[in-house]
C-alpha cells in the first residue's frame, strides 16, 4: 500500500480511536517510509505511535517513540525541517502535562510555539501549542495566564478557519471560561467547538467538549444534567480511550456527586 493511503488510513484511525488499527498501520507507515529514506513520513508515522501508546496509557513508550521522532531533526538547523520537530514537541509536551512534570510541560509547550514558526503547519501548530500552554496555566491556578494563552488560541483557530483546531482546543477553553466565571462564553464555545467535531465525526474530541460541559452546566446550577454530560463522555472514552480521560472524568463525576460543583480540569 502506498505511503500516503496508509498515512490517510492511520489518521482516520486516530481519529476514530480505533488505537489498535492505529497502531497496526502506524507501524506499516514507518517501516515503509523508513525503507523510503522519507525523514517527514518516518518523524510523523513515529508521532502517530506515540499518540497511540499515549493514548492507550503506554506513557513510557510514548515518551520514547516521540523522542525517536524529535531526534530525526536538526537541532542546528535554522529553517523548515522534514521531521517537523514543533509537532513532535507539542506531543512531549502534552505528555508531560499528563505526567504532572508541568516545569518540563512549560518550556517544551514553549519550544513547540517557538519552532511552529517554521513548520509547514505553523497556524495548526501555534493554536494546540497556545490551547496546551492554557490548560497548563488552569492546572497551575494561573487563571489570568490561562484566558489570554485560551484568546490566543481561539483568534488562531478562527483566523485559519480550520474545524479540526476548533474541535481540538474546544474543551479547554470552556475549562478556562468556566474558572473565569465567563459562562457565556464557555456555552458558545462548547456549541462552536460541538459544531465542528460532530461536522468532522471526531469522537474524542466530542467526549471531551461534552466533559467540560459537564463544568459549565453545573456551574449554572445543573448538577444532574452536568453528571449526565460527564458519564456519557465517560463511556466514550472507557470505550475508546484515552486512558487519562478515563481517571480524569470518573474525578470530576465524584467532584460532582461529592460538592456539586466540577474543578477538575
């Protein structure tokens, strides 16, 4: 099979989370482009595997097969890389959120921002960078920090018009609305961000849009209907993944049951 059918084929499986055929085909891109002598479908077929092992909860094969991805590049290149090393640091970083190293989060979530400049994928890049560094900023208590990396984010996805971005930061910007005491704009941000995964069939990124949801309508007084958003997200994501969703939202539903309101982001 082609290179570039098997690319489309393991995307679309990603997309679905469909993990195991993910990692199947995954495996086939990379020995393909690697047989090819492609450093561009070699550094993302290995970021389409760290994106299933983290997924699946895998975290330090993860960390490892991303780390093969990010060493395909030229540190002392000053201009547009084959192996695309923002997309490969914007996964690192991530990953290090998930792991609770938020110094290591930081500085590689920043880096990535840094090198989207040279990325044939600069405007997709910048925004999950800036959507990232706002999660980070929630979880450290820096609401302030997290509203202007989220307006960033937001007017980056907007200007590109990409659905996918919008799908993608969708969850964490209700988040930081809803710790800025900003509802109505975490309720259009929850219905833009609804829009454009049901229009792209993206799951995950559905589940978690509705997780957050579940914040913002407890937030407004409605515990049930937001433990209701929270346990179908909850299916979805014990159905397909990813692991850390799982443990994340079975937190905020007790968060819910337990004090009615929802902090967990």
């Amino acid at each position: 099979m082609a290179s570039r059918a098997l690319a489309t084929l393991t995307y679309a499986a990603l997309d679905r989370g469909d993990l195991a055929t993910a990692e199947t085909l995954a495996n086939e891109l990379l020995g393909a482009e690697s047989r090819l002598g492609h450093v561009s479908g070699e550094a993302a077929a290995l970021r389409a595997l760290g994106r299933v092992f983290f997924g699946q909860g895998r975290v330090e094969e993860a960390e490892q097969t991303l780390q093969r991805a990010l060493a395909l590049a030229d540190p002392l290149s000053q201009g547009p890389q084959p192996a695309d090393p923002a997309s490969t640091l914007l996964l690192l970083g991530s990953l290090a959120i998930e792991r609770g190293d938020f110094p290591v989060a930081a500085t590689t979530l920043a880096d990535a921002r840094a090198l989207a400049e040279r990325s044939p994928a600069r405007e997709h890049l910048t925004t999950r960078a800036n959507a990232e560094l706002a999660r980070l900023a929630l979880l450290q208590g820096n609401v302030a920090d997290a509203q202007q990396h989220a307006a960033a984010a937001y007017a980056g996805a907007s200007e590109h018009e990409c659905r996918r971005c919008g799908a993608g930061i969708a969850a964490t910007l209700v988040e930081v609305a809803c710790a800025a005491g900003e509802l109505a704009i975490a309720d259009a941000r929850r219905t833009e961000g609804l829009e454009h995964a049901f229009r792209l069939a993206l799951p995950i990124a559905t589940a978690e849009i509705r997780g957050a949801a579940g914040r913002l309508l407890a937030a407004r007084g409605d515990v049930v209907g937001g433990r209701n958003e929270c346990s179908e997200a909850l299916a979805v994501f014990e159905r397909l993944g990813p692991v850390y969703m799982v443990e994340r939202t079975k937190r905020r539903i007790t968060e819910l049951d337990v004090t009615g309101q929802a902090q967990t982001a």
